[in-house]
C-alpha cells in the first residue's frame, strides 16, 4: 500500500518521468512527502527509496541534509528568526528570545498547541529589513516584538491563511510550463538513448 495519497503518488511518479536517472527526482518528492505529512515521514522514507531506486539509508541522508526538511513532526508554523551578523547588530538574539517568550517554547521546539515550531536560522537574504522573520519560509517582516506578537495573534486567528499556507507546502498552483512531453515518448527516447550508450560501450570494450 502507498504512503502518499493517489494525487501525491501520481505526482511522484510524474517526477521520476521527468529525470534520465530516477535518483535525480528525490529531493522534489521529499517536498511532496512534506506538503503531504508536513514533515518527512518513515513511511514516505520507504516510498521515496523505491521510486528512486536508492535505499530508505540515502533518502533521510539527504533529507538531512538540508535545514527544510524535517524528520520530525513540526507546527503549522515554522518560525525562523535569523541572528546572522545583519540581524545580530539589529537585534535578532533579543526577537528570538522574545519569540520564545510568545511561543512559549525553546528554540528548535514546539508550542504546547502544536501550532508553532521557532528556530534560528543562518542568513535568509532579506538583510536590509533585519531582523528577518519567516514563517513557512515566507517573509514576513516582522522585526520588532509588537510586532512579532501580532503576527501571532494573526496566525493564531487565520487571518494570514491567504498568505502563509501550512508548512510543506512550496507552491499553492502547480504550474504548467517546463517539460511538456508524453511519459511514452519520452520512455522511448530515454530507451533509444541509453541502447545507444551500450552500443558505443561494447564497440569501444572490442
């Protein structure tokens, strides 16, 4: 039995068509496995490996490898406040201690209600509003504690539902451009293109 739901497998398996090698799709499914679960599941570690053609073992290597994935169960929110240099000299140590405050949780935990997740971040790229506050990986630019407060208030009453959708989810439309070629034309030119490599291989090997 699958872990992703029908529409997500049928995704997973549009990704893989898409990539010469199998393996090259894995990090795209992982965001689908945490649109899905919100975070990377055991379950979509199995699935991923299988499509991929590698092992569960490189899956949750190179899922931990990059700070937006999450092996662990998050909150809706996950709140990053940056205390590199820029948002250092601005103050991001005492909003991130304040948010801690609010949250009511430490730094790399979960609020009591599940809602929000607060961790410090390396430079997000926005320093010339500092300090620099995401949610859901989406800027908010909230830099002052009032301000973080009602940002709160805000997500906590779903007035910014339109803005900051739940965590895992990248992209709210999936789009139509890129690669636009039938999954069996382009099985066939894949198939051609590697009989061809064989055949260069075994007549070099003579």
């Amino acid at each position: 039995m699958s872990h992703f739901r029908a529409d997500v497998r049928q995704r997973a398996e549009e990704l893989v068509a898409v990539y010469p090698r199998r393996r090259s799709a894995m990090l795209p499914m992982l965001h689908l496995a945490q649109e899905q679960d919100g975070y990377v599941t055991d379950g979509a570690i199995e699935e991923i490996a299988e499509l991929t053609g590698t092992t569960p073992a490189e899956v949750r290597g190179t899922a931990a490898f990059y700070d937006m994935f999450h092996l662990e169960p998050v909150g809706r929110y996950v709140v990053g406040v940056c205390t590199n240099v820029a948002c250092l000299l601005a103050g991001g140590d005492d909003l991130l201690e304040h948010a801690s405050r609010t949250l009511g949780c430490a730094v790399g935990g979960t609020s009591d209600d599940g809602l929000f997740t607060l961790e410090e971040t390396e430079c997000l790229a926005d320093c010339n509003i500092a300090p620099v506050v995401q949610v859901n990986h989406r800027y908010v630019r909230t830099t002052t504690p009032d301000a973080f407060d009602q940002l709160v208030t805000d997500l906590r009453a779903g007035r910014l539902d339109g803005d900051v959708p739940p965590h895992g989810t990248l992209i709210r439309v999936r789009r139509n451009g890129g690669l636009r070629v039938e999954r069996d034309e382009l099985s066939a030119e894949r198939a051609a293109a590697r009989a061809a490599r064989e055949a260069r291989a075994a007549t070099e090997a003579k």
